[in-house]
C-alpha cells in the first residue's frame, strides 16, 4: 500500500493545483513535506495568478475562516494518524 510519503513532488503539485486558498493553507499544515512542495513551487503565487483573472467577490470574515482553519486542520491530523497506522 501506498503512502502520501511515496507521492513524486510532481504528482503532489499537480493535486495542489487544484486546491483553493483555504485548502492549500490546510495541505501545507498536514507536514514538511507538503509544506516543502508548496513554497518551493510557489503554489500560493501561482493560485493568486489565477485568481486575478477571474472575476470573483470575496465574502470572508476572520471569525468564520478561523473556524474553518481549525476544522480542516484536524481532518488534516485524523488523515495524516489514519494514513500513518496502516503503515
């Protein structure tokens, strides 16, 4: 079985990608290596590229991104405990 710790750093740009801001936040939270792929790759300047083509409003208030933040950081931590037992 496979692991995140397997993936190519190609393969984890690719899927990075794909992920909004909040999302992305999260992923380089979850470990070094993750955290490593984004800055090197430059994900954050790439994803704000997109964004500023795009015509999108921004509903976003501090109290609800912090409560957000906080969820998707232990979904974060429950992957990464669940991955690390089926070692």
């Amino acid at each position: 079985m496979m692991s995140t710790e397997d993936l190519n750093d190609d393969v984890l740009e690719k899927i990075f990608r794909n992920l909004e801001f909040k999302d992305l936040l999260a992923a380089e939270l979850c470990c070094k290596q993750w955290r490593r792929v984004i800055s090197e790759r430059r994900l954050f300047r790439q994803l704000t590229r997109k964004l500023c083509k795009r015509n999108i409003s921004f509903k976003f208030s501090r109290v609800s991104y912090n409560k957000h933040l906080k969820d998707v950081r232990k979904q974060s931590l429950n992957l990464y405990k669940a991955l690390r037992r089926k070692r």
